[in-house]
C-alpha cells in the first residue's frame, strides 16, 4: 500500500460525458501527478500540482482539467469523452518541496475509465 | 520522440536464475532514475533508485547499475523467484515529471 488513494476504481461511460477522477496523496506530500497509460503504452504524463498550484503540464488535452485543493487531494476532470480517452489514469505523490529533481514518487491504484 | 526505451517487451527466466532488464535514455539532462514495477490492475510499485552520481544501487535481491556514459540502465535481480514475475518500468526524473519507458513483461517460471 503506497498510501495514495484513488476513486472510483473503474468507472464505465458514454461518449460526450464528464468524469471527475479523485486521488488523495501520501501524508504529507504536497505533489500531486496525473498520467495515463493506454493499452500497450507507457504511463503518459499529464500535470502536476504542488500545494495547490499547477507546476508542470505534458500531454494534456484541453478536454482535460485538473486541481488541487487545500487539503492537498487533488480532482482530474474529464470531459467530451472519447473511446479514445478508454485507459488507466494513474496519481502518484511526493514530498518534493522546491521542485528539484531525484525524489520518488509513489503511485495509486489507479482508475479504470473505460468509455463506451 | 521516445527519451526512455525499454527495447525488450518481454523477458522469461528460471526461478533462481538471475533477471536483467534493461533502459536506455538519450536526454544527459536525466540525474535520477527509478524502477517500478506492475502488476496487473494495480498501480506502479517503486522498487530502487540511482542518482547520476553513482554507478550502483543495491537493495536486496536488486541492484541497478548506471552507465552515464552509453545513457544506459539496467536492474539485476537475484535470485529471481516467481512472485517477480511482473511488468517493470524504468523511468527518468525529467524535472517536475518522471518519464517512462514502456516496460518490460517479466516472467519467472518455477
């Protein structure tokens, strides 16, 4: 157990609809990262946040939106789904406090969305 | 453009014998790299790390060597047992984002 949670586990939708995915980080880490593996890929980044504030962006669609909130857990919204968007999105926590690079980041479960 | 590459989808070894998965990069940028590994429906677990500054890490039955020079990476496991049977994943600290390669399927037969 990484002590990052995700909901819902799967989640089963139509084109066109919006999905909010939820993920609560490991106590006391104040990043928060998004990526999305699709069938037969690697795990995609798509944003991060640190203490509330959007620090670094990747292959992020603009259908896509996500936030961090006070409380440190953090909502990836979904939105004018596409079969296309059918993959496993993935949160994972650090500490990282002044965005230097070599520390580790530790996954959730993940959320399988699959869009019908 | 793929910055981390794990050339080999697969790999099957004996129980006991040693496993050797292997990544290569190509942004000199990259200090730090991790390994994680996968199984199904379940997220990415962290395994070991290396920083730039060393050429070995070693943590168990797993030991990752660095070889700055050929922008290569490799993680040893031995012995290997059946319950490693799993998909690894290299990954590179990009600065704000760890990249990934697409992983390697690890099949320890007993």
């Amino acid at each position: 157990d990484s002590g990052v949670t995700q909901t819902p586990k799967h989640l089963i939708t139509a084109t066109g609809q919006r999905v909010t995915l939820r993920c609560s980080p490991r106590s006391g880490d104040l990043s928060v990262y998004w990526y999305q593996q699709s069938l037969d890929q690697g795990l995609q980044f798509l944003i991060q946040y640190y203490n509330g504030e959007e620090r670094a962006k990747g292959n992020i669609l603009e259908r896509f939106s996500a936030q961090q909130f006070p409380d440190l857990h953090s909502e990836l919204n979904l939105s004018s789904l596409e079969l296309g968007d059918s993959a496993l999105y993935f949160c994972a926590s650090s500490v990282r406090t002044s965005g230097g690079a070599g520390e580790t980041q530790y996954f959730g479960p993940g959320t399988r969305l699959l869009v019908l | 453009d793929q910055q981390v590459k794990q050339n080999s989808p697969s790999l099957s070894v004996q129980e006991g014998r040693i496993s050797i998965l292997n990544c290569d990069y190509t942004n000199s940028m990259f200090d730090y790299f991790l390994w994680y590994k996968k199984y199904p429906a379940e997220g990415p677990t962290f395994l070991i790390s290396i920083s730039s500054i060393k050429d070995k890490n070693e943590d168990g039955r797993f030991t990752v060597f660095l070889n700055k020079s050929a922008k290569h990476l490799s993680l040893h496991i031995v012995p290997s047992q059946p319950g490693d049977s799993a998909v690894y994943f290299c990954a590179a600290d990009g600065s704000e984002k760890l990249v990934f390669g697409k992983g390697t399927k690890l099949t320890v037969n007993p």
